[in-house]
C-alpha cells in the first residue's frame, strides 16, 4: 500500500482532534509547555461539536479558528469531525489525531468512570 503525507508544507495551523481517551490531556499538557519557547499559539478548545453543522456554523468555526493570528503558527485543539470548509482556508489547516487500541480505549474509560472524585474536587 503506497501511503504519502498529504499535508500542505505551508500550513500554518495544525488542528488536533482529540477523542476521549487516546492522550488529550498528555498533548495538552505538552502543548502548554512547548507554547511558548517554539513560538506558536495554543488554543485549547473544549468544546465538542455535533456530527452535523450547517455550512454557516462550519463556516463561523473556520473564522473562529483564524482569529487566533498572534503568532505565526497555531494549534487548536477540540473535539470535531471533519467539515469541508476547512479545506477552503487558504492558509492551509492540517489535521491530526491519536487513536488508540479499541479494547484498552475501553478498559481505560471502564476504571476513569469508576475513579471516586474527592469532595474538594467539587469545590473549586
């Protein structure tokens, strides 16, 4: 099977697609520290957006994401799925996930949902 990188050598912005339970809170944690001394912009969105959008909302998406011009590179993380507007963008957006083996994905899930949360947890 002959695979080849099909990502831009111009983009500017790389948009991690984070899945529960593969590494997202590890990534965000190493983005945070690497921010800085490599000169990009973090945005770290928690938002998680439906399957289907209407090409207006996909649209206001892709404008929000390029609001964030304070530095030359940007990631911006969050949970989406993959719309064609971003394909649009001139300045080119790459994509990138982690995945996982499925059944440690779900014996991971299994014991996180069993974790007792401390009460100061809800205090904060």
């Amino acid at each position: 099977m002959d695979v080849q990188n099909v990502t831009s050598p111009f983009a500017t912005v790389l948009l991690y697609n984070n899945i529960p339970k593969t590494g997202s809170t590890s990534m965000g944690q190493l983005v945070e520290r690497m921010a800085s001394n490599n000169n990009f912009n973090k945005v770290l969105n928690r938002t998680i957006y439906p399957r289907k959008r209407p090409t207006n909302e996909q649209v206001n998406i892709v404008k929000k994401l390029m609001e964030y011009k304070k530095r030359p590179y940007h990631f911006w993380s969050c949970h989406t799925y993959f719309f064609d507007e971003v394909r649009n963008y001139s300045g080119n957006v790459a994509w990138m996930n982690i995945v996982r083996d499925p059944v440690d994905r779900f014996i991971s899930n299994f014991y996180f949902d069993r974790i007792k949360t401390s009460d100061h947890w809800f205090t904060k």
